[in-house]
C-alpha cells in the first residue's frame, strides 16, 4: 500500500487550460522536496492561451504557498514572485494600474538577489528542471 493511496484525489487530472483563458501564469518551486507539491505543469491548449511558467529558488511556502510564519527570513523570495506575477497581470493589460507598477517594484523588488537566499532542505526531485 502506497503511503499517498488515499490523497489521490489530491491529483490534477487535467492540466489543460481552458480555451476561455487568455493568459495562464505559474510559479513553480525549484527546491521542492515535498511530495504533496509535486510540480504540475501547465499542458498548452489549442485555442492560443498564452501560459508562462518561471521556476523561483526556494520550496513551495516561500515562493508564495505559505504562511506568515513559515516566510520568516525568506520574504524576499516571496517578493520577486509577488513582483513577477503583478508584472505579468500587468504587461497583460490586468485590472492593476501601469502606473503604480513603480510602487511594487520598489516595495517588492529584492535588494540583493542570489545565492545567499536562504532556502529550506537540498534540493531533491524526481524531475528534470531546465
């Protein structure tokens, strides 16, 4: 019996986007090492849906799937993937402002970007990362 048997409902059956969506985001934890967060890549459409999917450096919670708490140290993780998706919405023509981008840049644009992230747990996937 596998451990996981009884969260199968858990599972995405289709990753297609619907025709109805225009543009289609996703921000993916490159560290993940949590099997209930297994990546789940957006599958093109053929109705034209343009889909962007950007792997962040960091595990689920601190990407943005977490808690206050648990981004104690790593809100600056959490903040380049806040400014990239508003960048997104609004190079989109989204309901944000073009001109209060500035703003967010300047609130959520991390000062010092690299390896000195600090990030939870080596790095360990069953799947290719390009």
């Amino acid at each position: 019996m596998n451990l996981f048997e009884g969260f199968r409902y858990l599972e995405f059956y289709d990753q297609t986007v619907p025709s109805i969506i225009e543009f289609a985001y996703q921000a993916l934890a490159i560290h993940e090492n949590n099997a209930f967060f297994e990546p789940c890549r957006i599958l093109p459409n053929k109705s034209g849906t343009i889909v962007k999917e950007t792997w962040f450096p960091g595990v689920h919670s601190e990407i943005g799937g977490g808690t206050f708490s648990s981004l104690k140290g790593n809100e600056r993780i959490t903040n380049a993937t806040l400014l990239w998706m508003i960048e997104n919405i609004v190079e989109a023509g989204g309901l944000l402002m073009h001109d209060n981008i500035e703003s967010y840049r300047a609130r959520f644009s991390p000062a010092d970007i690299g390896p000195s992230w600090p990030l939870h747990g080596p790095f360990s996937s069953n799947h290719s990362v390009l």
